[in-house]
C-alpha cells in the first residue's frame, strides 16, 4: 500500500505573523486606528478639566469608535 502524499494549501502553510517588509491582512489598518487613537486622545484631553479629566480623556480615546459608531446611528435615527 502507497503512503498518500500529505498537500497543504498554500494559504495554510503561511502563519498570520508579520514580518518586517511584508503585508499581512490583520495589519493593513493598523495606522489608520494609531492615527485616529491620537486625534482623539488631543481632542478628548484639550476639553478635559483637571487630573481626572485628562484621565477620562486618555480612557475616552482609547474606545474613540464606540462614539463614532453611537454619533453615525443617532445622526441616521436609528
């Protein structure tokens, strides 16, 4: 009896780690969000007042799409 030869596919064979040099699809955004965490992090800290206020902001930016996903659907009364 004949071993059967074991194929892969080619997408198996690759892993979903980036190296450097490389595109991977898990990393194509990755900027985008850096850059947008940013904008909100100075938007959301200029309006803060106080220590506790900076802190929210800093806290704010880091879930900055939740209230651009709640501001899109309260725009489109949904």
């Amino acid at each position: 009896m004949a071993k059967k030869k074991k194929t892969t596919k080619k997408s198996e064979k690759t892993s979903m780690k980036c190296n450097i040099g490389t595109k991977c699809k898990s990393c194509e955004g990755g900027g985008v969000w850096f850059l947008g965490f940013i904008g909100a992090m100075f938007y959301f800290m200029s309006t803060a007042v106080g220590f506790w206020g900076v802190v929210l902001g800093i806290l704010k930016s880091i879930v900055w799409p939740v209230f651009l996903v709640h501001g899109l659907l309260k725009f489109l009364g949904l």
